[in-house]
C-alpha cells in the first residue's frame, strides 16, 4: 500500500465518518497535506500517531499496512494476558497471530523499547528454556525469532522517515550469533528518529570502527548475548570507545552480558541492559 490514506481509508480504519476524520484533519487533530486539487493525505506515519495518542479501535489494519493485527482481534482472552498469549503464539508457530499482537502492542501505545523489554524477553526467555524440556526446543527457539524479527521489521515500516536524522550503527561481537537483539536495537533507535544500520551477529570490533571512520555515526552499539571472556571484551569495548571519540561518536553496550562487564568510566561509553536505558541515552544525544 502507499504510504499516505485518504479522508475515507482512515475512516474505514477507525469506524468512523469521513467527515469526522476531515474535521479532525482541518482543526490540527490529525497532520495532512493536500493534493493540487484540495484532497486531504494522511502519512501513514501520522495516522498510526493519531491511533496511538487517542487509543483509538483499528477495525482496518491492513489499510495501514499491518494486516496481522486482524489475526489477533478473534482471540478473546481478556486484555492484561498479552505475554502469555505471545509465548502461546510463538511455540505454536502461530506467525501472524504473533505478528498482530506485536503490532498490536505498538499501536495501543506501547514504544518499541517497551514491548521488547517486556513481551518478547518474557516470551523468548521462558522458549530459551524449551531446550532442556522438549528435543524441538531449539526449532521452536529459531522459528519464534524469525517470528519476532518480521513483526518488529513490519513495525519500522511505518515510522516517520529518519532521512535527516543522525546515524546510529551496530551489531554483536564477533562469536555472538544472536540475531534478535542488535535488530531490536535498530528498530529502537529508527523509533527515536535515528537513521540505524544493523551490522548484525559476528561483527568485528575493527569491522564496527571502519564504519563508524566512513559513516561518522552518533550513536554506535554493541550487543553482548553471551559474556565468555569478560576481560578481553571489556578491552575490545574500551579500546572503540577511544576509537570513535574525535568522530563525535558515542558507544552504548547492552544485552544480557552488559551487565557483567566494568564501567571503564569513559563519558561516552554507556553500559545498559534494557531496551528502554538505551533509548533513554540515545534521545539524549539527540537533545546534546
């Protein structure tokens, strides 16, 4: 679909009047442009913003390009359930229910940094254990991530473009081969107005400073998925840390193995173990 609506398309997705939307559109309510011939388009961008400021119904999803929300709009278990409904969801393999209710999160008014810390590190954690539990444990683990990747994926589709917003870049170390965490963060940071370009697994140190020397990012970030050798991680971290400084750049570095590594004391160097610590010292870059 295209990335703008009409006055009629956001009725239909919101189950209202058309001339409803025109009202809102022409007091402000709603951000538009107009055609050559006087017709009110609405960014897509800006229709789900009104969606998630009102807490509005979507009754046409796929008029925004989120078509699996519908899938999740059948189940009626009661709202307040939304981590053990997406664990269900993952082990089936049920993808578009999964995909919808992800979705659906986002546009009920969670951030990106806040589904992540919350339903989908529940729900991966609790099918992480799988592999002492069941022998399909591990398939189970690698579909639920495709999963995930795709729903978060759909959702950076339909933020505001980050064209003129400061480069982010990142990935996880080389021998970390978790591909969920640096796309989340890049999803994160796309939210914030970044223009953020996963590396992804088994990046090199070397790797991340050439493209920070090429890209002159503003944010670079490391994702630490599991912690073998503290010391020498602790090292490589400190060591592009003093890297990237006369770029302007700053260094965050999350992921469950964060946690254990040592503050180096470096201005520029944060450690975090939460989605939402990192985009909270990304947005403060950009207010710097």
């Amino acid at each position: 679909m295209g990335r703008h609506l009409t006055s009629r398309e956001l009725a239909r997705v919101l189950g209202v009047s058309e001339s409803s939307v025109k009202r809102w559109v022409d007091d402000g309510t709603i951000r538009a442009t107009r055609t050559a011939g006087g017709h009110r388009r609405i960014a897509r961008a800006d229709a789900i913003r009104f969606i998630r400021t009102t807490r509005a119904p979507v009754l046409a999803p796929e008029l925004l390009g989120l078509p699996d929300v519908a899938a999740t709009l059948s189940d009626q278990r009661s709202s307040g359930r939304e981590n053990e409904r997406l664990l269900d969801y993952l082990v089936a393999g049920s993808s578009a229910e999964a995909r919808g209710l992800i979705q659906a999160l986002y546009l009920q008014g969670e951030n990106v940094a806040s589904i992540i810390d919350g339903h989908v590190r529940v729900a991966m954690e609790r099918i992480g254990e799988l592999w002492l539990e069941r022998p399909d444990g591990i398939f189970i683990e690698h579909r639920a991530t495709d999963i995930c990747i795709h729903a978060l994926g759909q959702l950076r589709g339909t933020f505001p473009s980050a064209a003129q917003g400061p480069v982010a870049l990142g990935g996880a170390p080389g021998g970390d081969p978790y591909l969920l965490p640096s796309l989340a963060i890049s999803i994160v940071l796309a939210e914030d107005g970044y223009q953020a370009i996963n590396l992804g697994p088994n990046t090199p140190f070397d790797t991340l400073r050439r493209a920070a020397e090429d890209l002159r990012p503003r944010l670079v970030w490391v994702t630490v998925g599991s912690l073998t050798k503290a010391e020498v991680l602790e090292q490589e971290v400190t060591a592009l840390a003093a890297a990237i400084k006369p770029l302007g750049s700053s260094l965050t570095v999350g992921g469950r193995g964060a946690a254990r590594l040592r503050h180096s004391g470096l201005e520029h160097l944060h450690l975090g173990g939460t989605m939402a610590e990192l985009s909270a010292f990304a947005r403060g870059l950009l207010r710097t």
